[in-house]
C-alpha cells in the first residue's frame, strides 16, 4: 500500500464519508489498496452476534469487499452465508472458513475486522499485524494487561492500521468537550466518571457436557484455558466468565470507561491505584463476574475515575449508560455529544454549547476503511494505544474485585480514606441495592484490596503485587500462545 502524505489536520478538512448499498463481490485484488477507487479487500471473524454489525457496517461501502466470513460455528456459519447470498443475489465469492488462521495466509486480503469472545481479542490482533492485515477490534482490545500491550507494539512494529471498537470516539460531540477540557477552555477536570447500568437476567447453571458437532471447540477455546464445555460459555454469557470475559465494565463498560479516560489530562497513561467493592447479588447462578460494581482510579496526576455497574433488575429501574465529569470549580458536566453543566452554587443543569471536534468523518466504520486505503493509522478514531490504556483500567479494577474478600453488606463496607465524593456514590449503588434491588442483610459484599501500578512496566507494585501480578497474563493453551513483545 502506498503511504499519503497528507497530514490528519488537513484530511479531516477536505474529506468526506463515503455512503453506499450493500455490495459483496468476488473481484481479487493484489492485496494492495492502491488508490481511492481500489476495494478493501476485508475478512470479517465471528459473525453471531456483534459481527452481523461489521457485516452491515462494512458490506454497506462500495469499495469494501467482504472476501470471507470466519466463524468457529458452522452452523452460524452457514446461516451467515445464506444472508449474503440473499443480498448479493448470490452474485459474490465470498467464502466460508472456521480458522481464522487460513485467511491471514490469504496475501488478497488486505484487513480483518474482529467480533469474537474476548479471550481472542488480542491474539487476533497480533496475529493479524504480523501477517501485514489491518485490524477492526471490537472492544475490548484486550482479555488482560499483558497482551494489551504486545497488541500496542505488533502495530508499531508491523505499521498496521488498528482501530478499537469504541464508537463514541466517532462521535465529534463528544470529541469537542474533551478538546475543551484538554485546551484549558473548561476548568480543570477533577473526576471522570462513568455508568454501566443495564438490565441483565442471571444465567442459571449448565452442566459439563460434550460440545456440538457444529462447534470446533479448539478453536472456540482458542488462547484460554478451559476444562469442560457448557452451555453457558456459547454463545454470549462468556461475558460472565473470568476466563473468556471481563464482567460488565470491560463489556458495555469499556466503553464509558475510555471516554473516562479520554478526559483526563493527555498525559496520563494508567492509574497509579485502584480497587473495587461489589457482588453479583440475587441470581444464585454460575457467573463469577459481578452485576453490582463501583471501582475507584487515581491517577499519578491526583486526577480520579470513578465507575459503576448495576445489572440486577427490579421495579423502577434506571438505566444509566453515560459519562459524568466533576470539575475542580465545582461544576458538574453530563450527556454524550450534547451537554449540559450545573455550575458551583446552582442545583440546576444548563445547556452547555461546544464547537465540535475533530474525528476522521463518516462513523467508526468508514474511519477504518479511510485509514486502511491511506495507509495511515493515525486517521483512525480509538487508536490501539488508547484502547490499551482504556482497558487496562478496567483490568485493574477487576483484577482488584477478583482479589477482593467477603464482608458484611453494609454502606460502611467500602474502603474509600478521605475521599468523599467515592463514599457518596457508593451510598447511592447501596441505597439502590438495599431498598430497590431487595439485596438482604444476609449477603456479603466482595471488597478489593487497593493494588499499585507501575505505569511504566505495567506490573503491579506494594503489598498486594505478588496476588496481583499473577493476574497481569492469562495462561494460554499450546498453539495459541500470545508472543510476548520481544517476539511480536
């Protein structure tokens, strides 16, 4: 592919999206994007669930191509096929594979996009990068803080365009208040804040059991270490699992966790601490991720992030899917895009008129492809490193719940010192918990320890890092090992 030289600042001034129907063709390419009017030859992985959006996203651009479908269920496969047929009018050559491994062998495919468990994230990524294909990852991009980082180096290595699954950062609303915040144009920014409060069921208990004949499990299991199969691992509620998800905060989470860390000042890389208090209350099931959550980050700035989850539903409940930020005058900024500020001495909100920011137009989707065809990584909106310190974040908090132990449920469980803001907002999940959810006396919360973070080695430091550190890389099964960054 042959590099612009145009910088971003004057792309995001002359470009413009590129809209278009549906189109899946078979037209073989060099493996090369050579100009404007070139296809993307792009091979999208896990086509269930999330990846029928990459499917529709991509396959609705004229000059993306959709050259094969990869999916470790042949039965989804198959189903998957069937739609493009009907939308091409079985006028394509797309083809079917279960091993992702045979299309990154494929020189004619120029990208990959990837909506698969998250245990797999990274070592797609990785992979992908070593053999030259620019990568779409859905978040998060990472399943723990190691391979997050060798994600980072195979792109600098390998120069490939990574862009993360983290729409709002195609969002110029949401840009421009962080502009603002960067630029001085707002006062100082205190704590970011985010919510993840969306209604979910319990998942009830599946016994071990022989897998499908549709379903390679090998491939399913991929990089993690799993003993048996069970109905509750495929086809979503992995989520719940520490072994292939990471809980609510780094599934709906990551994102309100990166326009978090998005607003803090743009040095500021991993916090310095974090811990977490929660439980997964009222479902009696066999996910060990928690449905209530509120996690704590203080960063080496002395700025916070603060976060909550709640999952358990009850009469009257409210969704919260959002970002708040508390400004060092006392102002509070809420909304996504469009926003409104209560300033120090009113009880009242107010709209809060910003200029837009600057994003590579055209959505998450034809960001990637803009950045793909100029060859250019720094066009895409949620880079690879952003995405890695969004994540980690949130590893950090789960890892500190994962290390955490039982205490009495209570509104003095949390362990928060001097810091007054985080023991009201865990008042209010308490309060919620208590008297909406009905969580008895009974129950026990799980309260973290506060673990230390070298941002630099990105190791855990203090009295907990020997506990800690394990938790920093998942072990991997043979074949699927992630490299380390030496051997990236």
């Amino acid at each position: 592919m042959t590099k612009r030289s145009t910088s971003r600042r004057q792309f995001l001034q002359t470009s413009s999206a590129v809209g278009a129907s549906l189109l899946i063709t078979g037209t073989r390419a060099s493996g090369q994007v050579k100009g404007a009017n070139d296809r993307v030859r792009l091979a999208v992985i896990g086509v269930n669930s999330r990846g029928v959006a990459h499917l529709d996203g991509f396959g609705g651009m004229k000059d993306v191509e959709i050259a094969a479908i990869v999916d470790v269920d042949e039965k989804v496969l198959a189903e998957r096929m069937k739609a493009v047929d009907k939308a091409t009018g079985g006028n394509h050559k797309c083809r079917m594979e279960t091993d992702l491994r045979k299309v990154l062998e494929d020189k004619s495919i120029d990208a990959v996009s990837i909506a698969t468990p998250n245990h797999w994230h990274s070592l797609m990524t990785i992979w992908a990068a070593q053999h030259g294909k620019h990568v779409y990852v859905e978040k998060p991009l990472s399943h723990d803080i190691a391979e997050g980082r060798v994600a980072v180096e195979a792109q600098k290595k390998h120069g490939v365009v990574i862009q993360h699954g983290t729409q709002r950062r195609s969002d110029a609303g949401i840009a421009g208040l962080h502009e603002a915040l960067h630029e001085g144009r707002l006062p100082r920014l205190k704590i970011a804040y985010g919510y993840a409060c969306k209604k979910r069921k319990g998942i009830g208990h599946k016994d071990p059991k022989s897998p499908p004949s549709n379903l390679h499990w090998d491939l399913w299991k991929g990089p993690a270490v799993i003993d048996d199969y069970h109905e509750n691992l495929v086809h979503y509620n992995w989520h719940w699992f520490w072994k292939t998800g990471n809980g609510e905060l780094n599934n709906q989470g990551t994102h309100q966790l990166d326009v978090a860390r998005w607003a803090l000042d743009p040095d500021q890389t991993h916090p310095a601490r974090a811990m977490a208090i929660g439980g997964r209350f009222n479902w009696d099931d066999q996910g060990e991720t928690p449905n209530t959550m509120f996690g704590v980050a203080e960063y080496p700035n002395g700025q916070y992030l603060m976060f909550n989850v709640r999952n358990v539903d009850h009469p009257n409940y409210k969704e919260q899917v959002y970002n708040e930020y508390y400004l060092e005058d006392g102002s509070v900024i809420t909304g996504e895009g469009r926003y409104q500020i209560k300033r120090p001495g009113s009880d009242k909100f107010e709209p809060l008129p910003l200029a837009k920011g600057k994003v590579t137009p055209g959505g998450n989707w034809r960001a990637f492809i803009t950045a793909v065809k100029a060859n250019d990584p720094t066009l895409v909106n949620g880079n690879v490193e952003d995405a890695h310190y969004g994540c980690v974040v949130g590893h950090i908090i789960n890892n500190s719940y994962r290390l955490g132990e039982e205490v009495p449920f209570n509104a003095k469980a949390g362990k928060f010192g001097d810091n007054k803001l985080a023991a009201e907002n865990f008042q209010k999940l308490h309060d919620i918990m208590q008297k909406d959810a009905g969580v008895k006396d009974s129950a026990n919360y799980t309260v973290g320890p506060w673990l230390e973070f070298d941002a630099t080695k990105e190791v855990f430091t203090g009295e907990h890092a020997d506990q800690a550190n394990v938790l920093v890389k998942d072990p991997n099964n043979a074949g699927f090992e992630v490299p380390t960054v030496d051997n990236v």
